[in-house]
C-alpha cells in the first residue's frame, strides 16, 4: 500500500521521519512531499527527489496522509487554514507535536477526520525511536499502515491517550535522562583513567547492550543484574554506593517532576 505523505513541518523532526521512511524503502522519494515556509533549507532532501513546497494546501491534495510535525504553537494556525482541503474520506491526519491533544485536533480538523496522534524520540534520526500511539476514528487498516509506518523509525507501542504525557516523559524526555547517565559514566571512566574518546565508547555501547538484553530477550533488570554481582565483588561495592547516594530514588523523582510539569 504505497501512499502518498505530506510531512507538514520540515525543520528536524520531519526531516529526520523523511529521511527515516526512505533508508527503509517505505516511501519512494516521489510518494512523499514536504512543506515549509522557507524551502531553500529542504534543498538536501530536494535533490534525493522528495517533493518540496512552501504550499500546505498544494501538499494535501497530493498526498493522502498528512503528517503534522510544526511547533505546537503553530499547530492550531495551520490547521484551521488547510481544514478546507481535508477530506476525511481520503486523509488520515497524524501529528508529532508534543502536547496537542486529540480533542484539539479534532476541533481544528473536523470530528470526522480520522486523527492519529503519535509521540516519537529524538533517536528517530538514525530509525531507533520508541514511539508511543494514540488514534480517533480510524479504521484498521489506517491504524495497521501508521503503526507499519512508525514500525520503520524503531519500535511501537498502541496507548490510550490518557497515558501520552507520561509515553512523553518516559521515552522523549528519556532519551535525556539516558544520555545523562552515559555523560556522568564518561566522566567516572576518566577518573579512573581513560581518555574521553574510549571512556564514551565504553559507556555508549555497555547501556546499548544492556537495553538489547532487555529488548531481545524480555527479561527483567534484575535477572541482567544478577548476573553480573557477584558476592563481595566490584559491582554489587558499586550499586550500593549509588543507592545510599540516591540513584534510584533520584530517577524516580526525576520522572515525576517532569510529569508534573508537562
């Protein structure tokens, strides 16, 4: 089923979902269009023979799935202007935009558009996001398209959309609080006497590893962690020495702030 997407919004994260669907062979570069005011910044993806245009109605009648990737403050503004264009026997709308609910969407679009809202991670960029979905008047094989769709960029999980802000802060604002972890374990390896290069290295590709053991092979944490301490030895020294300092409990408390303030 090769449709036809309008990626409304080119700046990173439209580019990056673009650029995604092609490595993959989803989309032949000639199925896809990609709007944005100042077309001159889409001349790279231009040249691959992705569609580009300054005109989001143009996008609409080419496309039949419009893929929303503006800023959130934008969304409403452009939404309304190409409501006219929609046509819910034909589009689904899907958005990427953190923080617009579906009842919005619909309010702007139309009730009887079918609305998917979709929440991925930066890690998009290189096809490894987790992307968490929610959808609104969609038949299945609309749903089984999008999910193929995301299924390209990395891996997928249907929500209810109750649960979209936590999806948000666990998986988008993760990616931060991961990066975090491997920044302060770069600075612990050269403590200990690696340079900066090895020492990113050694600690990108450990927390690389320790989530495919969880990915690949559905085990626990704990299972994985069991394994590797050993009685009166350097891991088990090590773990204690961040839990009396507050790891855990300092995550935790992390994730919740954020959720409070989302």
């Amino acid at each position: 089923m090769n449709k036809k997407i309008a990626i409304i919004g080119g700046g990173n994260l439209g580019i990056a979902i673009a650029e995604g669907l092609l490595k993959s062979g989803f989309s032949l570069p000639e199925h896809l269009i990609i709007t944005k005011r100042n077309i001159a910044t889409l001349a790279e993806i231009e040249q691959r023979g992705v569609l580009v245009s300054a005109d989001n109605e143009e996008a609409l009648r080419y496309a039949d799935l419009i893929l929303l990737a503006v800023k959130p403050y934008q969304v409403e503004e452009v939404v309304t202007r190409f409501k006219s264009h929609i046509d819910p026997t034909r589009h689904v709308l899907v958005s990427v935009v953190t923080g617009v609910d579906i009842k919005s969407l619909t309010t702007w679009a139309g009730d009887a558009v079918p609305v998917v809202r979709a929440m991925p991670n930066t890690a998009i960029a290189i096809q490894q996001s987790m992307t968490c979905i929610c959808h609104h008047n969609t038949g299945q094989l609309q749903l089984d398209y999008i999910r193929d769709l995301f299924s390209q960029l990395g891996r997928v999980v249907m929500l209810d959309e109750k649960l979209m802000d936590a999806a948000t802060v666990l998986g988008a604002c993760g990616i931060a609080f991961a990066l975090r972890y491997i920044r302060a374990s770069i600075q612990g390896g050269i403590e200990i006497g690696f340079d900066a290069k090895t020492a990113a290295l050694i600690a990108a590709q450990t927390v690389n590893g320790a989530a495919e053991l969880l990915i690949q092979k559905g085990a626990h944490p704990e299972q994985e962690i069991d394994k590797v301490t050993t009685p009166q030895g350097c891991t088990i020294a090590g773990l204690n020495e961040m839990e009396h300092k507050g790891f855990s409990s300092s995550l935790i408390m992390g994730i919740k702030a954020s959720y409070d303030r989302i």
